[in-house]
C-alpha cells in the first residue's frame, strides 16, 4: 500500500551530554571555504553504564586501523550514488543523474544495465538516490529504490526480472511510499533495511530548515517502516507513524553495528558536520543546534567534523567501526566504537586519493565497497571515474 504522510510525533528524546567545542566551517555537500580545517573530534555519547543498548562484553575497536584499496572493481560510472551487493556478490548501482540501475559483475567489473526507473526527476542534489535489497530478496526478487520525482521524494520497489531472452531487468516501478519533501539540495536519500527486517530512510530538510523539527513533515527525519511503507506498528514513538527520529538536516548514511544499533551520518552547515547514534524518538537539534551543545532535549552527535574535511555522505560498520565516506573531505574515515560511543579520535584514508567518495558498503566480512563521486557537477573527474573500488580494512 501507498503510504502518504502521517501525522508524526509528540514524543521529545533524551538528551546525551557532550563537549563545548568551538567552531567554524561551511555547508554541504559542495561549497563553504575548504581553508577552515581541523581534526575531527569525539564527543562523550554515553559512558557505558548509561546505555542500555551496549552488548556486555564488547571488545573496543583498536585506536588505530588500517584501510588498503585492493582492486578497482569498475570504471567509468556516471553520477553513481547508491549501492546494493546481491546474494550472489554482484552489485547494483544507481545512477543520480541518469536515472538509471547497473549491475556490476563483482568479478570482472562487467556491467550491465537493467533499465531506467521512471518519474525520476533530477536536479541539483535530487534524482535517483539510494537502492536496497532486502533480507528476503532470494524469495520476493525486490530492489527498493528512493528517487526525486516531479513533485517529492518517494520510495518505490521493483521486481527483478531473469529472462533468457531478453536479460536481466527491472519491472515496472510501485510506490511503496511518497510524500517526503523536494527541494535542489538536502533530499537524504539513502535507504536500507534493518536487522529487524524494516525499511529505513533518511530524509533532508529540502533547504527550509523548519521541517526538520515539524512533527507534521517528513523533511528533515528518519523514518523507519515495513517493506509495504506502514507504520510497523511497534517500535516507532507514534504507532500510526513512519517517523523514528527528527531534527536532522539531511541524513546521507545509515548502517548497523553488531549489537544492532543504528548510526546515521548528516551534513552540517556552518559549523559541524555529524555522527550520530540514532534513538526511536531522538531529536537530534536542528536548526536549533548543531554539533555538540549539551542542551536539554536534544541528542548530541557521538563525533563531528568541520564540513571541510568530511561532508559525509555513506556510511558502513566493519570490523568494530564506522566508515564513513566524506565528499569535500574527499577522504574515508574511520570512527572506532565500544557499544555506543567512539573509544578514539576519528583517523583519516585515502586523503585526495580518489576524489569525493559517495557511498561505503560493507561486504559481510573485512572488506569495503566503496564508490566514488567526481561525475556529480562537483568533482573533477578523471579519466576512469567514477569508480568502484574494494577494500581491505581492519
């Protein structure tokens, strides 16, 4: 069933203490003054005996990692923003701008495309965005993708079709959910499911940053729904509402951790761009705050990062961290974790190495994908971009 926007939430979160730090930066994916650099810097989420979700036992992360490209697995994408690994080790790739989904040989780097999804309407920072597969992909055949269309963001599914005759290909497109606000810039996009089998998605505030702490938008949050686009029913702050989280300017990444927390990545503006633990019910403060400010009612980010050196975009957990990819900070960072909180300060790879990086996804075992993102009118690209790439990480 189509789900259009429910009227979402009354619920305030708890509030996470954090330290005072001072800031300077600029905005976005793509401009601001990239001379206003500094390191990134960790944030006090929760000491381990007030977060309940923390798995006993965990062993931390090492301070220190290591993160090696092993192969360039294709060359030549254009604007690719999501990516989604099937069963058998392939990946789907989405294009932004031609509104298109590749399959990508993870063998030979051989790609094949499986057709155009239709009502994409690209522009600026919209158009087709992320795609996922879910759990039960093997029985159902579904990719989900999120796109911007003539008049909103949505979310829509299709079958993927095995013909010998005429080849692999997507069906026509259903609409899972719609309603979520458009704009030039800040349209979120990335989805994925949950261990818990439900859909997620990250919303933007699509450039009026008032969205992001109305109850009755869908700009500007996290929502968490089933594979139909209804409200789960349990687990939400609303039980009629797809709404988990809000107060984000624009949500980019998404990804779970061993204990089945949930982490999300958001550009800032000015001053801080973020990493955050994401609690049903959490108000992550903008455009009141940004940052780290210690201020009753809203979540403080467990890391943050001037906009010059990050702009994330997606994020992975592997090997006991977050990845997460950074698009003016054209480099991939690593934020070691114990339960739900950073044991060390964030440590940088492949600093100006590849370009703007979109998209890490994890491959189940000690290795990354990793895709580039230098043909999205903001880059400068190179001869063999945009490109996947592989990686061995510890």
């Amino acid at each position: 069933m189509v789900r259009s926007p429910s009227l979402p939430l009354r619920a305030a979160a708890a509030s996470l203490t954090g330290l005072a730090l001072l800031a300077s930066g600029c905005s976005s994916d793509g401009g601001g003054n990239p001379s206003d650099r500094t390191s990134a810097t960790v944030g006090r989420s929760a000491a381990p005996s007030e977060d309940p979700s923390r798995t006993p036992g965990a062993s931390p992360a090492p301070a220190k990692g290591s993160a090696k490209v092993v192969e360039t697995v294709a060359t030549g994408l254009k604007s690719p923003w999501g990516l989604a690994p099937l069963p058998d080790g392939d990946l789907l790739v989405s294009s932004r701008d031609e509104g298109t989904i590749l399959r990508v040989d993870a063998d030979s780097g051989e790609t094949t495309e499986l057709g155009t999804v239709p009502g994409v309407d690209p522009g600026g920072e919209g158009g087709l965005l992320g795609i996922a597969v879910p759990p039960d992909f093997a029985e159902n055949r579904y990719v989900y993708a999120y796109f911007t269309s003539a008049s909103d963001n949505r979310i829509v599914r299709m079958l993927y079709e095995e013909d010998k005759e005429e080849g692999n290909q997507l069906g026509a497109p259903s609409t899972v959910f719609r309603g979520i606000p458009k704009g030039t810039i800040h349209n979120g996009g990335r989805i994925a499911f949950g261990p818990d089998r439900m859909l997620y998605a990250g919303t933007g505030d699509s450039g009026d940053e008032s969205l992001a702490q109305d109850r009755d938008s869908l700009g500007g949050k996290i929502l968490r729904m089933t594979p139909d686009g209804e409200p789960p029913g349990h687990g939400n702050p609303e039980a009629d509402s797809v709404v988990y989280s809000w107060g984000h300017r624009n949500v980019q990444g998404l990804a779970w951790d061993a204990g089945k927390r949930l982490w999300a990545a958001e550009f800032g503006q000015n001053t801080w761009d973020e990493l955050n633990l994401i609690r049903p019910g959490g108000n992550y403060g903008w455009p009141e705050v940004e940052g780290e400010a210690g201020e009753k009612g809203f979540v403080d980010p467990v890391a943050q990062w001037k906009p010059a050196d990050a702009s994330p975009s997606g994020i992975a957990v592997a090997n006991g961290s977050v990845w997460m990819a950074g698009l003016r900070g054209e480099r991939l960072w690593r934020i070691p974790l114990r339960g739900g909180e950073a044991v060390a300060d964030p440590q940088a790879f492949l600093e100006g190495e590849y370009g703007r990086l979109r998209t890490v996804v994890s491959d189940g075992g000690d290795g990354l994908w990793l895709v580039t993102s230098e043909t999205d009118s903001r880059g400068t690209p190179g001869e063999d971009d945009d490109r996947i790439l592989r990686l061995e990480v510890r």
